[in-house]
C-alpha cells in the first residue's frame, strides 16, 4: 500500500488533534462540573493501593463557586464558612469518594452546619459509619443507596421542596459529631437553623478535625447527574428476579396477617397523600409484641432506631412538598418508615438483594450496622413510627401497627411501576414457596 501523501498525513493530524481537543473539553466541561457516574467507573480493586491525587492536595473552592453553576444551588447560603475539596467525581480506588460530595474541611475548631435554604428535616440519623465492607460491596458494583448513606456516619437530611425551576431539592449534611438534641423530624429550618457540629474524617491517613461531607440532590439526583437509584427494570425483568430469589427470600413475620387479596397493601398500590406508589408488602398485625425477623441471611447496611414522630402538622408539611416533585423524592419517603432496618443480601450471579423492615416500634439492640444475620435473625418488633397515626400520637392495639417489608433487586422493589394485580403473584411465588412453609395468614 502506497503512502499517503504529506497534505493528507497533515489533515490526518490535525483531525485527530481536534478529536482528542474536542474530548478533553466535552469530558471537563460535562455536566458543568459534575461527576460521572458509576458505570462511567471501572470497577474498584479493594487490594490496590490508591491512584487518586490526596484530598487534601487538591484545589480548594468556594460556596459561590457551586451556587453559581449546579441547579438547585442558586440563591442559597453556603452550609459552613470553610472552602471545600470538590469530591464529586468519583476515582478508581478512591475510597473517600464513594459518593459525589462537597468536602468542607475547616481550620477552626467548633465550626457548625447550617441549612443552605428554608426547608424540612426530613432525617436525623446518629449511626457511626460503616468501613469494614464497604470497599468489598463496591468492588462487587454495589453502591447502592442504603451502602453510601452507611458512610454518612452521623447526618441530617433537608428536603428544601421546589427551587429554581428543579421540583425537589434536598441536601445531606454528613459526618457531624453531634446532631442539636432539639432538631426534630419535620421540623422547619432556615440559614441559622443550627444542624450539629462538624466531626473529623480520616483523609489520607491522618485525622483531620471539622470536616463535613455535603451533598445536593435535585429532582433524586447528586448534583445534576448521579442517580441516587438505578432507572427501574422492564415489567419483563419482574418474572426473572422473582424466580433469582424465591429460593432464598422467606416471610419477615410469621404472626401476621400477610396482605395477599387487597390491592392496597402490595407494590404498586397508589399512595396519592405523599404522591407516590407502594414500594413493599404491608403485614397487619395489629399489636406490637410481634417479632420482625430476617427474611434471609444477609449484612445489616442501615438502621434508625431512635425515631421520634413529627406533629401532624409538620408531617402534613413535609408531605406538601411531594407534591411538585410527582413522587415521593427518596429521604424524604425514609422519613416515612419510622425505625426501620436494611439487610443487604448477596444473589447468585452477583446481585445483590436489599431488604427493607420499616415502622418499627422497636430495633433489637445487637441489630446494628456491619452485623451479620441469618435469615429468620430477629430484628425488633412492629409497630406503626412514621405513620400519621403515630403522629397523632396512637402507638398500639390499631390497625396503623404493621410492618412495611420491601424487596430491592437493583435499587428498586421487584414489581416496581406494575400494577398490583401484576405484583401480587410475583410476591406470592417468593413468599409462599412450598419450600419455606409458613403458618403467616394469607399463604
């Protein structure tokens, strides 16, 4: 083959200057600045030693410098008076960043949160962190909702309704040392509302004190491109993940009532006070001296054992702002489950299976996050936290008391966006599987 000629090598060169020109500019520029997303990652080696440059080491910004490209951020007030290192792109073995954050890392001891913008709580959770499986479920492509918020350690959840021109805008305020013991759920904040205090995080093997890890979340999503969830299977996906664990999925109580034969109580039934569906099984038991077990063997990723139920009128509240949002956004549905514990549990083929146990009136206290239970492991006992009747401040002997149950394969309840005539017999064939008989009501 003969050679090509110089002007055609010159054009050729400069073609393929452009090209790498064109991709280091879209790839800089993507998203304003954003991060990636997962799939965009290779996967994380757990054994290899870190490439990411140190955090510390990297440029430092400014509140005005997010509030003036990232949706949602506008007009707000920044959430401490420190610069932060910009976490939002996730790096191969960077295991600081497994979610894309704002790192505020302060020079003055005593440094405090506060809200970027009016808004309700909607979480305030105590739980330590988790690390010792946390580089292992990510290596397995798990980082899952319920896995990143185990990192939190102890954080508070605002839910700020509509803002500039997103439906819902929510914000996370991760790592604290101590929460304000008067910060309650549902409760109103503005700027000065006082959040907690600013806990210390090891970065690059050395303790540094006033940290605090930030996110933003419009419309579900971290900073304009990272999904809090995967998007959810096709109808056709529900028969293959109900057959992926009805081996190794059982009944979560076995004293109650199982909701097979009313629409209302499964996947799929609507819930027009939050503006949303039905993403688990409702067991009526109507007592709390009934005991919520395991329904399969599993790690525990997330537990809130210390719920204090909203007045009825900041539940209505926070209610109020599902609305423009068209579902309930993803914390906000959380402060809806009262106590509550999730079980991430491993499937073959490699998925991964999360179980969700929620209205609790009471967690078992070796029940914590990093322990693992078999399956029918009990977990505490039902109750109705989180439901207006609690709000109202009915607690036993009703027919609120009973246990939400989800199953997640992928981020999302298996059935999820189906009707419930269509999700009632996928749950039928996990939970009623002669294999695993049960004396629960309803089989």
């Amino acid at each position: 083959m003969s050679e090509f000629p110089r002007t055609q090598k010159i054009a050729a060169l400069a073609l393929v200057t452009l090209v790498v020109i064109m991709t280091l500019i879209v790839l800089a520029a993507r998203d304003d600045g954003n991060s990636s997303s997962a799939d965009d990652s290779p996967p994380i080696d757990p054994n290899a030693e870190p490439t990411a440059i140190p955090v510390l080491e990297r440029p430092r910004g400014t509140w005005d410098d997010i509030a003036s490209i990232v949706r949602g951020a506008q007009g707000t007030s920044a959430p401490v008076d420190c610069p932060f290192v910009d976490e939002r792109i996730l790096e191969t073995n960077n295991f600081l960043a497994l979610t894309p954050s704002l790192t505020f890392v302060c020079t003055e001891a005593g440094q405090t949160a506060t809200p970027i913008a009016p808004g309700r709580v909607v979480m305030r959770v105590t739980q330590a962190p988790l690390n010792s499986f946390k580089a292992d479920l990510i290596a397995n492509g798990n980082d899952g909702p319920w896995l990143r918020a185990g990192a939190y350690g102890p954080f508070v959840v605002i839910d700020h309704g509509p803002r500039d021109g997103v439906s819902n805008v929510t914000s996370i305020y991760a790592g604290l040392e101590t929460i304000d013991p008067d910060l309650a759920v549902g409760q109103f904040v503005d700027t000065e509302t006082m959040l907690g205090s600013l806990g210390a995080r090891m970065i690059n093997d050395e303790l540094v004190n006033g940290v605090l890890s930030f996110e933003l979340i419009t419309d579900d999503t971290r900073f304009g491109s990272d999904p809090i969830r995967q998007s959810p299977p096709p109808a056709s996906e529900s028969p293959r993940l109900a057959a992926l664990v009805e081996d190794s999925i059982s009944l979560p109580v076995t004293t109650c009532t199982i909701p097979f034969g009313n629409v209302n109580l499964v996947v799929g039934a609507p819930r027009e006070y939050r503006s949303g569906i039905h993403n688990g099984l409702d067991f009526n038991c109507g007592s709390t001296d009934h005991v919520i077990q395991s329904a399969a063997a599993g790690q525990v990723i997330f537990v809130v054992n210390d719920y204090v139920n909203a007045s009825p009128e900041d539940r209505e509240a926070v209610l109020a702002q599902t609305v423009p949002a068209f579902d309930t956004p993803f914390w906000t549905l959380a402060n809806l489950y009262g106590n509550f514990v999730v079980i991430d549990h491993a499937l073959s083929g490699g998925e991964r299976a999360v179980t969700v146990y929620a209205h609790l009136s009471e967690v078992d206290s070796q029940i914590l996050p990093g322990v693992l239970v078999d399956g029918g492991t009990p977990l505490g006992f039902v109750g109705n936290s989180g439901t207006s009747a609690a709000s109202a401040g009915i607690e036993n002997n009703d027919a609120s008391v009973h246990l939400h149950w989800e199953l997640h394969v992928n981020d999302r309840p298996i059935g999820y966006l189906e009707s419930p005539t269509d999700t009632q017999p996928l749950y039928e064939q996990i939970l009623c599987n002669p294999e695993n008989p049960t004396t629960t009501v309803g089989c």
